[in-house]
C-alpha cells in the first residue's frame, strides 16, 4: 500500500457522515459513493472528498472500502449487486472493513465471498452513536485475521477511542448484539422506572437527578435524561434501528425472558410509528 492510504467509503448517515469526516481530518484520501447521491454531494461541499458513481467504480483505487450501512439487505447489496464490490474485485488488493451492525451469518458468507476473491474482510461494528462519531470516540468490535486487522489500526484509531480484534469474522457482530441487547434492557428499565415514579407522583425530572448520581446512573441514563424531562426525541439511535439489532440477536440464539420482552416492545413501539425516534422514545409507547 502506498504511503497515502486511500480509502472508499459507502454509508453516509448519522454515523457514516462524521466518521468520513475524521478519516478526512487524519489525512487518508477518501472517495465516497451513497446510494442516495444527494448525500455524497453535500459532504463534498464542506469536506475533501471525491465521488465514486458505483461502489464497483471504489475497488481499483482503494486500499481499504468501509461500508457503514443500516442493515443486512442493504449490505449484501452493495457487495452481490450489479454495480457492486464483488462484481470487479478479483485481483484487486484492497481490504473490505463493515462497521454496520449486521447478523454474524451476514458477515461469513461475505468473508466467504470475499476470501475466493483474494480479498481480506473484518467485520468492525462500532458501540456509540452520533456525538462519539463525531467526536471520533467509537469503540470498534472486530472480526477476522489478525494481519488485516493490523493494517487497519491506524484507520480504527482515527475514527475511535479503541479498536479490540475478538476473533473470525462474525465475532465482532456477536459482541456489538451483546452490547445492544443490553443497552435495550438499560433503555427500557429507565423507561420503566420513570413512569412508575410518574405514576406515584415523582417527577421525571426529580427522580432521574437521583439515578444518575447513584450506583444504577451510567453514561446512558445520564445521555438520555434530556430527551426525557423535554419530551426530545430526535434520533441518535433510532427505534427501529434497535429493534432490528434484538432480531438479529433473537435469530442468533437469544431466548432470555427480558430479552425477549424487549423484542416485543420494540417491535410494538415501530408498529404505533415510533420507529424513526430516538430509542428511548420506548417511554411513549409504554406511556
């Protein structure tokens, strides 16, 4: 690889967008390509990025291609379609990065694809949402060889506060579906225990003060607590996004009680609407 790393990056939402911006701001040269072109031209317009018309016109030119996407359709798309990674990347010497949050199953087949095209495949999947993308805080979970993943420390550490290789391919997926089914759980519960003590009289806004300087108060209760004395819920992680990942993690072998509950709250809440809220908008429909 030369001493400019050259990046392709498909995914430019909440996450992908400031994510681009500090791979920018740490030097590597970045072409991006969004299936909604609306998004790549706005990001050229304050940030030195170049355009790529397919994610197939990304592989000649790249050393690595990111792919930050919303779901597991989406992401086999962009690899098995038409104009896709696959379609021109035999022989090209590139590694493929996913920082989506995806089923492990998802992930090996397109590892398995993308070895029988010589190509290296981590799955990166990141634990933060909008706020520590953009301040580049992002805990990244991987999956796959050790050699790719080495190469790709010095990208992982412009975009997060630490990267951990756990395993295969797949393993990262795992780990961010641990970490999910339990920040829904945490959501919940919050949820739960604000409308019990709204109920008997206390105020959301007395009792979360008193969660968040207590043994049960973390870095979530406190993140969330405007959203719920202001009745805010413009999405940093939004429901249905949640709710996708409790799917992914039900397929995959999930069966406890709360987290199935869980899934069926969330489910519930994207049916009344709720979907494009942020996650803590459970409260509403709970409410």
């Amino acid at each position: 690889m030369g001493t400019t790393i050259k990046i392709g990056w498909i995914g430019l939402g909440n996450m992908g967008n400031p994510m681009v911006k500090n791979l920018v701001k740490a030097g590597f040269d970045l072409t991006v390509f969004n299936r909604n072109p609306e998004k790549s031209i706005v990001l050229k317009e304050s940030t030195a990025v170049k355009i790529a018309s397919s994610a197939a016109a990304l592989v000649a030119g790249s050393d690595f291609i990111f792919t930050m996407l919303s779901d597991d359709a989406a992401l086999k798309e962009v690899y098995f379609g038409p104009a896709g990674i696959l379609s021109s990347a035999e022989d090209k010497n590139f590694i493929a990065v996913d920082m989506s949050t995806v089923s492990p199953e998802t992930t090996k087949i397109i590892a398995g694809a993308c070895k029988e095209n010589g190509v290296d495949y981590l799955d990166a999947p990141v634990s933060g949402s909008v706020k520590p993308a953009e301040d580049a805080q992002l805990i990244i979970m991987v999956g796959g060889e050790e050699k790719a993943y080495q190469k790709a420390v010095p990208l992982f550490s412009a975009l997060g506060k630490s990267s951990t290789l756990l395993g295969p391919n797949g393993s990262g997926n795992t780990a961010k579906l641990a970490i999910n089914l339990f920040l829904g759980i945490t959501a919940q519960g919050l949820a739960e225990a604000v409308l019990f003590a709204g109920k008997n009289g206390i105020a959301a806004e007395q009792l979360l003060p008193l969660i968040n300087a207590g043994a049960v108060g973390s870095a979530l209760t406190k993140l969330k607590t405007d959203n719920i004395v202001n009745d805010n819920f413009k999405a940093a992680f939004a429901l249905k996004l949640l709710a996708k990942d409790i799917r992914l993690a039900t397929a995959n072998g999930m069966n406890t009680p709360i987290g199935k509950t869980l899934g069926s709250t969330l489910e519930a809440a994207v049916e009344e609407g709720l979907g494009e809220e942020d996650m803590i908008a459970v409260i509403k429909y709970l409410k």
